[in-house]
C-alpha cells in the first residue's frame, strides 16, 4: 500500500509514520509537509528506510499535490493549524491550511477516485458539553477559530463524498499527550516550565475539563481504520482519561517533584470550552479499538522523555509562538 501522510513532521503526524514503518514492511509512505509552525524535520531523523520519502510541499499547492495523489492508495491528512490561542489572535493561517488546504486536495480526489482520505479532525467541532458525551450524529458547534476550520473541513469532505462519491473517512479524537507534541500545548508547556522554574499559565481557574488519549493509541486507531474498509463516514476516537486542566499540571508537577506554586493564573480564554467529551461506542464496535496506555503509566514516560530530549525543545524557534507568558527564554 502506497500512503500519502500530510502534515507527517508534526506531533501525530511522526507518531504515525513511526509506527507504520515499524510495524509494516509493506507500506511505501511519502510525507510532504511545509515544515511551518508545530512540524519540525528532526522528529523523523533517525527513520533510515527505503520506504520512506520527505516532500517539502504545502497542502495548497495543487500542482503538488495533484502528483503525489496520483501515486497514493490512501492519503492520511494531519496537515493543520492546531492550536486555540493562536487561532483567537489570527485565523487567517488556519482557514489556509484547514480549509483551503483539504479543498485543494478534495478538488484533485474528485478526478482520482480511487485515493481513500482519511481526514484526522478534532472532538473540538462538536463544542463543549457539561454531562454525558457526544456520538458521531450529533450537531457540530464550534466554540473558537480553530475547531470552526475543522468543521467547515468536515462539512467540506461530507459534500464531496455524496456529490461527487470519493471515498473518505473522519476521525474526531480527544486531546493527545506524548513525545514531540509542540512546547505551545499543555502538558510540554507545563514540563518545560517546571524543569526551569518559570511560571505556568493556566487560563481562568483551570477548571475546563478534556479527555486524554496517548498519541501512540491515536495512531493505532487511525492504522485500524487505513487497513480495512469503513462502514461509517465518522469514527470518535476517545480517550480514557478526563481531567480539568489544573489536575494534568498539578499531575506533572506532582511527577517532577515541583512546586505547586509554580501555576500562574491568567485571563480565561475567550468563549473557553468548559469541557469536551466523546463516546468510543462505534469505533469499539466496528475496529476493535480502545485505547491501552493508561495516563499514570503514559504521562510518566512523556515528561521522561522531554527531560531526556531538552535539544528537542531547546532547538525550536519559539519565536513563533505568540504566548502571554514569555515562558522560554
């Protein structure tokens, strides 16, 4: 099988082809990414094997991606602009990247049927609710930027698939943690912080609560999915820890041996989800999925390695990064 990754030098998107190649010795995988911010080239440095080929390309250049479609049974699109803040401050890039981005490659499947889509989106479309969880039919209602442009990206695939019959598949997963997520993002921001005894900011009280899913269990999820037919358009993918975010800080302080009086409280984010949470019910039914690392046993070995990995981190141009807490220097 021939997989076209998206977006693959990015947090899941390395997971991903990693675990792919490590496991499959009959999978060509071409990544193309434009290297912009949250992927970083050194999260697949050390994959030495002939099947595997970088592209420096942007999802928006059809050209491009017109020819490498052509030679893919399936693409797998991680290709994002992913975080909230950044999208309060400015969504011009992420209308970009998470609309334009999947119009262009939807244009090229129209004409190449035979190229499956897997589309990896975000439990965020569905907005926030206070009890129970969300299933794949119910409505979509996006609180920031961000999810807004997943959403549109979903609706996007949704049309294409009944007008125009290209084969695809969305996922919507939890919030995941693991090695190389991108230091903007909670839990590395948080063990960078602590390890240099700057402040952690926490928006509001830290009271919105998120469900947890190990990036490694994401990517097995998505590997099920690529290797068998599915019968639904819509698969959650749901973690299986839920905590407000000031319980995850005070976890990997608790594991650093750091003190509490690190956490700084700043300005709640605007129109903030107070909490987001979805049911795994079909993707169990029909994959045979459920998620297998626990938190304890998973955010242990994640702050592990950004402690053993500080050249990772060290090396990003944070500069991109627009933060109210100036919190690398």
């Amino acid at each position: 099988m021939k997989i076209l990754v998206t977006g693959g030098c990015g947090f899941i998107g390395s997971n991903f082809i990693e675990r792919c190649l490590k496991n499959t010795k009959n999978l060509k995988i071409v990544n193309v990414d434009a290297l912009l911010t949250g992927s970083n080239k050194k999260n697949l440095e050390k994959i030495n094997n002939s099947n595997y080929k970088f592209v420096k390309g942007n999802i928006c250049d059809k050209k491009l991606m017109g020819k490498l479609i052509s030679n893919a049974d399936c693409i797998v699109n991680f290709a994002a602009e992913s975080h909230v803040d950044r999208s309060i401050k400015s969504s011009a890039n992420f209308v970009k990247s998470n609309i334009i981005g999947i119009n262009t490659i939807l244009d090229i499947l129209k004409e190449n049927k035979k190229t499956r889509l897997i589309q990896v989106s975000t439990d965020e479309v569905y907005g926030e609710t206070l009890k129970g969880s969300f299933d794949e039919h119910d409505e979509l209602n996006p609180s920031n930027p961000y999810s807004a442009t997943k959403a549109s990206a979903e609706m996007m695939i949704k049309s294409y698939v009944r007008t125009f019959g290209i084969n695809a598949v969305i996922t919507r997963c939890t919030n995941n943690y693991g090695p190389k997520q991108f230091p903007e993002k909670l839990i590395p921001k948080t063990i960078i912080c602590a390890l240099k005894n700057l402040p952690i900011p926490i928006h509001g009280k830290g009271n919105s609560k998120r469900q947890w899913i190990h990036v490694q269990d994401h990517c097995d999820a998505i590997y099920k999915i690529m290797n068998k037919k599915n019968k639904s358009l819509v698969y959650n993918v749901n973690g299986n820890f839920e905590a407000s975010n000031i319980e995850v800080v005070k976890i990997v302080l608790r594991i650093m041996k750091k003190s509490e009086d690190l956490i700084t409280y700043v300005q709640d984010r605007p129109g903030q989800d107070r909490r987001y949470a979805i049911n795994g019910n079909l993707i169990k039914r029909e994959y045979r999925f459920e998620p297998k690392i626990g938190f304890e046993k998973g955010i242990q070995e994640t702050v592990e390695w950004y402690l053993k990995n500080q050249t990772w981190w060290k090396k990003i141009s944070f500069k991109r990064i627009k933060n109210p807490t100036p919190w690398i220097k």
